[in-house]
C-alpha cells in the first residue's frame, strides 16, 4: 500500500501525524508533496524514512490511495496536474466538502473518488471524521479507508447531500465551541474579580469533563440540563435565557455557513468548467 499526501497544510499534517503516531502505515509508504517544498524539506528529520516529494507527479507514481489536501479552489489545478500520473485504480480522497463528486469526475472520470472530512480534534483522537464515496467505490475500498482514518477517531458516513451540515457539526464546530467560549469568557470577567487565566482554567476543565460525561454515561443534552438545572434553581435561570434567545444566533450561522458553502461550491462549478 503506497499513500499519498498532496498538501501538507493544517490537513496534511494530521494526517500524516496520525498515521505515523498510531503506525497505521509505515512511515516507508507515505510520500508527501506541498507546493512550498521548503516546507517539507526537513520533515525527514522528524520522521527519517517517509518519501519527500519535489512535485506532485513524482509523488502519486503507483500511489494506491491519494489524499489531496488542498484548498477548494487549488483542488482542480492539483487533479489535472496528476491525473495522468496514477493508476487506473487508485482511490483518490478529497478532503473538501464543497466541490462535489460530478466536479471532481470531470478531471477524475470514472475513477474511485471519496471525500473525508476530518475535523482538528482528531489531534487528540476524539472526531467524528464525515466520509463519502462516488459510484466506483468498492466495498473493499471503503472498509480500507474506514481502517485507515479509523485512527483520527469514528468516522459517519454520509451521502452527499449532507456533507455541508455535517461539516458545520464536526469540522466547523471546534471553531463555533472557541468562538462561543471566547464570549462566555469575556462576558464572564465583567461580572468577578477572577483573573482571567483562571476563568478560562475554569471553563475549558467544565468544557472538557462535560463531553466525557456526555460520551462516558451516555447521556442526552436534556438529560444533563436536567441534572444541573432543577426547578426553580439558579441554573434554570441561565438555561431558559440560552433557550430562548440562542436558536436565532445558531440558525443565521447555519444559514450563513451554508450559503457561503453554496457559493463555493458554485464558483468550483465554473472553475471546473473553464
Ligand atoms: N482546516 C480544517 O479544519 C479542515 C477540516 C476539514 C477539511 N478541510 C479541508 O482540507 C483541505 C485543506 O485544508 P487546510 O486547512 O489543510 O489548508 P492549508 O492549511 O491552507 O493547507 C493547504 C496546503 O496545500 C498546499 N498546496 C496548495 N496548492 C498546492 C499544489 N498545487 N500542490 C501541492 N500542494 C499545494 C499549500 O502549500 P503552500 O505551503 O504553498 O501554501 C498548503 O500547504 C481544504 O480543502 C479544506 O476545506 C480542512
């Protein structure tokens, strides 16, 4: 098995990290390109027997899986660049949500394509990293890319269509839980003398042992509400405010996230075309 990373950016990165730390591969079959070579030129003082790519080309010669970690609109220069340089039956992974599978086959024809979409916590091996297949991939195929990002955490597969949504609710969260935090944090430190380092201790520890207890003991979010605000108590007073007002801060940043995905998704569609 000859593994591919094209890119090697925020993505790129973890994934190659991953696979190393957890010795899913060997670092022997992992061949690595980037656009800026000066960023990888030195990776194999880190990791001494990985293959350093000059270009893209050299890089997915008799490649069995390709990940291609680029930006959206760097992915149609990078698959017309290596198309002809791969196997007929090479699994090419997209880790972008936007460009579509009818995008990517009009470079890629009827090859294997799937799109991952693995989110930063997967640093820490706890995500739930979205995958999708294109027509011509076979069960085989799935199960040895299931095995292999099976090392960032879970994984849910879905169908196309809900790629968007639920990057927004993996891939997007760890941004939307900082940006929400960071305002409870501030708003906090008008309200106490506590310096903020030990606001922020305070909140990150609640933030940390809250998803243990969600995902330990199984419990819902009603559940927890529940066991924290009792009637008539003082958290009642904070949860009913969350629940009232919050519903139409989340959907305006799902209806903005969404459309922003949209118009991606179109200016690729042109892209693709020219
Ligand atoms: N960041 C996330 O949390 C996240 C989560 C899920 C999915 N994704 C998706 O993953 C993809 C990569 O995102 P990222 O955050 O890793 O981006 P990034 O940090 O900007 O990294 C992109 C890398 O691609 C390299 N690159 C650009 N054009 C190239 C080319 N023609 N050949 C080889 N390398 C090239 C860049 O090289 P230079 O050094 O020259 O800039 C850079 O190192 C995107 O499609 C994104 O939507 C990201």
């Amino acid at each position: 098995m000859k593994i591919d990373i094209i890119g090697y950016g925020s993505m790129g990165k973890m994934i190659l990290e991953k696979f190393i730390e957890t010795k899913t591969i060997e670092q022997g079959k992992l061949f690595v390109s980037n656009r800026t070579y000066d960023k990888i030129m030195n990776l194999n003082k880190i990791y001494p027997q990985i293959n350093i790519c000059g270009n893209n080309i050299d890089a997915v010669k008799d490649a069995d899986i390709v990940f291609i970690c680029v930006k959206p609109l760097e992915i149609k220069t990078v698959l017309s660049e290596i198309i002809n340089g791969i196997k007929d039956n090479c699994h090419i992974v997209s880790l972008n949500g936007s460009i579509l599978f009818k995008q990517l086959e009009q470079i890629c024809g009827n090859r294997k394509i799937s799109k991952i979409i693995p989110s930063v916590t997967a640093e820490v091996n706890k995500s739930a990293t979205l995958i999708c297949h294109n027509d011509y991939v076979n069960y085989d195929d799935k199960n040895i890319l299931k095995e292999l990002i099976g090392c960032f955490g879970s994984f849910v597969e879905l169908p196309e269509t809900e790629i968007g949504i639920g990057s927004e609710l993996t891939s997007c969260m760890p941004g939307f839980i900082g940006a929400i935090f960071k305002v409870i944090t501030d708003e906090a430190e008008k309200h106490t003398a506590i310096n903020k380092e030990q606001i922020i201790q305070m909140v990150i520890e609640t933030l940390y042992g809250t998803g243990k207890l969600l995902l330990e003991k199984r419990i819902t979010f009603e559940e927890l509400i529940n066991r924290v605000a009792t009637k008539g108590g003082i958290t009642e007073e904070g949860t009913e405010i969350i629940g009232k007002k919050l519903p139409e801060i989340i959907n305006e940043v799902f209806e903005k996230t969404l459309e922003k995905r949209k118009i991606i998704t179109e200016k690729a569609q042109k892209d693709f075309m020219i």
